[in-house]
C-alpha cells in the first residue's frame, strides 16, 4: 500500500522532525513524485525495526547505518540470486 506523508506518519507513529532526520540519513527513501514523499508498508516495518535497534540493543546511529547497509546489501543479493535462478531455469 502506497501512503503520501501524513499518512505514513500517523501509520509508524513518527515524528515529522525524526522523519526529516531518516530521510537526511537515508535510513527511509520514500518515493518523491510531483505531489509529494510517498511510502511502503516496508517503510513502516524499517521504521520499527530502528526503533527496536535503538531500545532493546541500544544501537547508536553509527550502529544502525552499519546494520542497515548490511541488510539492504543481504537483500539486493536475495534478490540477485533469486533472478539468477530464474534465468538459469529458463535456460534448462
């Protein structure tokens, strides 16, 4: 489900300056189009997956980076390899 700002604010339960920050920091990329941020359910799974990196491990920003890199990395290979596959079974 695609949500324009006030929606997605309200959906994660974010502050606008704290939204403002992510953002800055690229740990949200919400999609910019002509009418405005517009964002995924997966941001507000992100969203709570910082506030958890923050409470229960006591991760500071330079932490959660480091975590965020590493997991978007481990994701963008799933999906390398999941395209691989496919084409390998197309091949066969």
């Amino acid at each position: 489900m695609r949500m324009d700002k006030q929606t997605f604010l309200k959906t994660s339960g974010l502050q606008v300056k704290v939204l403002e920050l992510w953002i800055e920091q690229e740990w949200l990329v919400p999609e910019e189009t002509p009418t405005g941020l517009h964002f995924q359910e997966i941001d507000v799974a992100r969203v709570r997956l910082i506030r958890e990196l923050q409470s229960r491990i006591g991760a500071n920003d330079a932490g959660i980076d480091v975590i965020l890199h590493l997991m978007d990395q481990l994701h963008g290979m799933r999906r390398a390899m999941e395209e691989l596959r496919r084409d390998m079974a197309k091949k066969g």
